[in-house]
C-alpha cells in the first residue's frame, strides 16, 4: 500500500477537496505539530472549501533537531489525514478529512531553508503567521543575536522575519499565538520589542509591528491525542482509507479558536469567514478562558480524587457511573455556571458544560485519572478555588461539591478550619457507588456496609466520600461499623495483640510495602488501626500511634521529643518514617 500523496488519491479515486499543490503560499507557520495540524491547518483546509481563499501554509520546524520531519511529509506532498473521534451530541464521530492546506515543510537549522523562510517573509503573497511553540516557547532569550541563523528562540526567529519584511516595504500581517499561555500574542509582541531594543533596531520597525501588523491573543480548545498507537488499529485504519500515512494525527470533534480583534479582523481569516463552528473573533478572549478553566479543567480536577478511590482508572468510565457524572452536573450548573454569568452569557455556559460531558465520554481517548491528579493542590487552586471563593461571596455559602474536592494540604485544613466539614456536606447519591471501593494498589478492596456511613470525613471529599465510606473520621461512629467490613489484608503491619483488639485476623499480613501507600488507602481505619497520617510542613510524613495515644501509652509531650514511647522509639520523630507503638 502505498503512502498518502496526490497520485496516490488520484490512484484510488479519491473524491474529497483537495487544494491545487500550486497554491499561494499565504501563512507562514511556526510549528508542525499534531495540534497545529489537526487543528490550526485543518481550519484553513476547510476554509479554503468554503470561500474559496486559495492559501497555502508553509510550516517551519521551530527547534532543531528531527530532520526527518521535514523531510518526510514533504516526500509525500505535505497532505496527511485527520481522524475527528469521539462523540457529538451524544452520536458517536469517526471520520476523515485529508488535508491539502500545507505546502512544504521547512527547517531554519539547515541553511537553505533558512534561506526559504527569508523568502517567504518577504512575498507580496503572505498574510498570516501562525505559531505554537508550546507553553515554552513564547519565552526571551538574551542568548540570541540579530544575526543568528537562526536564533534559538521563536520570539527572535519571528523578530527576524518582521524586520525582513518591514525592511523589504512589505505591508504587515496578521500575527495568530496560539501558545497556552496568558495574553500570548501580547507577552509575544513584548519579547520581540526587547529583541529590537537589545539588537539596536529602528524605532521605525517597532512602531511597524504596532500599527501594521495584528498580533493577536488567542484561546485554542480541543484535545488531539496525536497518533493510533495500536498497531492493529492504525492497520485498519490503513485499510480503510486506500493507503497509508505516517504523519496521520487524530483528533476529538470539540473544537474553540477565540481570536481577540475587531470586526474587520474576521473579514480576513478565512475561516472566520466561512462561518466555520468553533472559531469566533472576539474584542477580549478573556472570559472565554475563565469558562475552560472553570468548567472543563475544574471538573476534572474535581472529580477525579473521588473517581479513583471508587475503583475507576480512566476519564471514560466515570461519565457511565450516574454517582460521578451526576456529582459533576451539579458541580457545573448549580455552582460554576452562576460565578460566571456576570460576564458570559449562561446558556452559552450550559451549551459548553454539555459538550464537556461528551468530551469525557470519548470512545477513542483513555484518559488515565492518575494523569490528571498529578500537582493536584496547585491544579486546584488554580481551577476551583477562584470558583468557590466567588460562589461564597455571591450566596454567603460554600458550594458542597466544590468544597468535597478541597484537598488536603495541612493538618489544619483537616480539622475545624475545613469548610466541607463546616457546611456539613450531604451525598449527592443516596446510595453507595456500585464498584468496590479501592484502598491501595497493594492493598484488596472492600465492600461497603448497607446503608453507605453518611458521616462527613476529614476534609478530603466529604459528599462523595460519605457514600462510598472512604477516609471516615477515626472518632466517628461510623468508624466501627466500617472498621468491621474491611478486608484483614488492607490494615497495616501491626502487633497480633492490636490485631485481635481490632477485631482482625492477627495471623493475617499485608501485602508489600504498605508504609509507601498509605497515603493512598482511602479508608481512614486502615490507618487508624495503627496511625493517624498526616502531611507536616516540610511535605514529608509524620505518623504516631493513634492506638497506643488512645491508651495512654504516648504522651502529648513525647511529640514535642520530650519523652519517649514505652515501645523505646521517640513518637514524635520527623525522619518520615512510620513508627509503631510496640504495646
């Protein structure tokens, strides 16, 4: 079977729109990545179609290195595939599109195309420049010179080309940021006058860039997982088109390009134009992030902790359990949505959470719950806090299911000063989820006793936990009751004579190395069998014997170092190691 290229769709009768490879070249692009070309390139593809622009792209490789990337796609006419796989109003999508936007692909780090992108800069044909050089790349460094060829950084590179452009006579273009970061095209526009300012440039040139050219800030939205990494999938898929591609990138069908600007800018963009769904020119793109961040980041943040501690591994399999999917419905439309109707419009919000809920639900995409949880505390406080710090000083309450996701970040937040604990926080779901509840990786799980214990925990996730019985509050009456259920193999390492007062096989012992998850077993009488756990300062562990203090054998004082425990070892100890009474 032969590669992708346009003999070899002329071969198979292939049927599809396909853009005349002599094309103007009009965007010059900064980025030949999965996103750029299933998202950005994908745009101008369809934009062509539909008002017949007539432009071509030429991507630039923005760091050195990978010089078989060029070199490949040009070799088979830049023209690759694009799978758009998930679901769409609730109908499962899958389907093709060949994408015959993109010229040539060039690398600056080689001297003749260097030479290339020069050229480019300067045709009366070019409009548009388009970059993502990841979250990084939009970034000053005083390394570069003004004659690097090229320099090291983006910000230099399209300092270059502007000032070859502007010293050609050339009219100015329109600059398209899509960098995840903060007023992209702003902080882009910033970096580059301090480049004319260190190279010693006209002023002439700076005010150029100002009032000629368009650097605009824009929000891009949509997840491309990028390749079909099943072999056996990307066979099919192979089969299914007529021939194979290996810069093929898949796609899900959500897709949001906001572009700050003016009306006279949406004239310009072809796609825009088309009236194409998902991109849309708006004069401040800043409420627009606020809605992602708030709503679809959020949500994962927020129920991802609970997800996994009730036995789920992956995005997909959450939204087909009506306990989770309904706790992130009542999240979103009863406390996220209100905080944001003083500066978008609800129903647009509510349009938006709904896609939310099918992007989750995508059949193509194994999005691991783990993944998500990594720097959860920073990504909470970064998606949900501004959420419900809003909501509490609209209603003077604190939102419930905001507030079960509150982490647990210091033995403070785990006692009074918890606001789940201070709302007194209900279940969302009366009963108890269906799936046994996970304890550790080394750890067996456990079914929960009928009716669920509905006692608020610690501060982890109070609602959800109150249903499902995880990390139960060692002093609450439901602690006994659950206590009982639980399997002999998930309480830890411990005398027989405690054992057997606990109510457990004392013949029994855990698996591995519990000490490493005890963080992670979600019932808190795993724990407090033995210990209370919890997160000193330094963010290294500390443990004492809640048993053995519940018999007086550790002393309040010994924490403080000034006794010792009769089992012979200092209680308080801060060397992050578990200690255990030997009583």
């Amino acid at each position: 079977m032969e590669n992708i290229s346009y003999d070899a769709l002329e071969e198979i009768g292939y049927k599809g729109y396909l853009l005349p490879k002599d094309a103007p070249e009009k965007v010059l692009q900064f980025g030949e990545g999965n996103f750029l070309r299933a998202f950005v390139d994908r745009f101008f593809d369809m934009g062509n179609e539909a008002t017949g622009w007539n432009g071509k792209v030429v991507m630039v490789q923005p760091i050195s290195g990978a010089f078989g990337f060029a070199d490949g796609i040009n070799a088979q006419d830049d023209l690759y595939t694009v799978l758009v796989r998930g679901k769409e109003n609730g109908n499962t999508v899958d389907e093709s599109r060949v994408i015959s936007a993109c010229s040539r692909c060039i690398n600056p780090y080689r001297e003749d195309d260097y030479r290339a992108m020069m050229e480019v800069a300067v045709s009366d044909d070019l409009e548009i420049i388009v970059s993502n050089t990841t979250e990084a790349g939009i970034a000053y460094d005083p390394s570069c010179k003004a004659d690097d060829m090229p320099p090291a950084s983006f910000p230099a590179k399209l300092a270059q080309v502007l000032h070859t452009r502007w010293a050609a006579g050339k009219p100015g273009v329109i600059v398209l940021a899509c960098e995840l970061i903060d007023h992209n095209g702003e902080e882009l526009l910033r970096i580059m006058n301090q480049y004319v300012s260190d190279w010693g440039w006209e002023d002439e040139f700076s005010q150029w860039m100002a009032n000629d050219c368009t650097v605009c800030t824009t929000l891009v939205d949509t997840i491309v997982p990028g390749r079909i990494r099943d072999p056996k999938e990307a066979a099919a898929v192979a089969e299914r088109l007529g021939y194979e591609d290996p810069f093929l990138a898949v796609r899900e069908p959500f897709q949001m390009w906001g572009i700050q600007g003016d009306e006279s800018l949406a004239e310009k963009l072809p796609f825009v134009k088309a009236g194409l769904p998902g991109v849309f020119v708006t004069p401040d793109v800043t409420p627009y992030k606020k809605r992602k961040v708030r709503i679809l980041n959020g949500a994962h943040t927020a129920f991802v902790p609970g997800s996994w501690v009730a036995g789920f591994d992956i995005v997909r399999d959450c939204m087909h359990d009506e306990t989770v999917r309904g706790f992130m419905n009542t999240m979103l439309y009863d406390e996220v949505i209100p905080t944001l109707a003083a500066d978008l419009d609800v129903e647009d919000c509510k349009a938006f959470a709904a896609a939310v809920e099918n992007r989750f639900d995508n059949p193509f995409i194994d999005h691991a719950l783990l993944s998500i949880c990594l720097n959860s505390t920073a990504k909470w406080r970064a998606r949900d806090l501004p959420t419900l710090k809003d909501y509490a000083a609209e209603t003077g309450n604190l939102p419930k299911c905001l507030a079960t996701s509150w982490p647990r970040s210091s033995p403070s937040t785990r006692r009074s000063s918890c606001p789940a604990r201070a709302t007194a926080c209900t279940c969302v779901a009366p009963t108890a989820p269906s799936t046994p509840l996970r304890t550790t990786p080394l750890c067996s799980t456990s079914t929960l006793p009928t009716p669920a214990p509905t006692t608020p925990s610690w501060c982890t996730m109070c609602s959800l936990t109150s249903k499902c019985g995880a990390r139960i509050l060692r002093r609450s009456p439901a602690w006994r009751s659950l206590s009982s259920t639980l399997s002999p193999s998930c309480a830890p390492r411990a005398s027989s004579r405690r054992r057997e007062r606990s109510g457990l096989n004392p013949s029994v012992r855990p698996p591995g190395n519990w000490r490493a998850s005890l963080d992670f077993c979600s019932t808190c009488s795993v724990r407090t069998l033995c210990n209370e756990h919890y997160p000193d300062q330094s963010g290294r562990q500390r443990h004492r014997c809640a048993v053995a203090a519940r018999q007086g054998c550790c002393r309040r004082g010994s924490r403080r170092g000034r006794g010792r425990c009769r089992g012979g070892y200092p209680a308080g100890s801060q060397d992050g190691r578990a200690r255990h009474c030997s009583r």
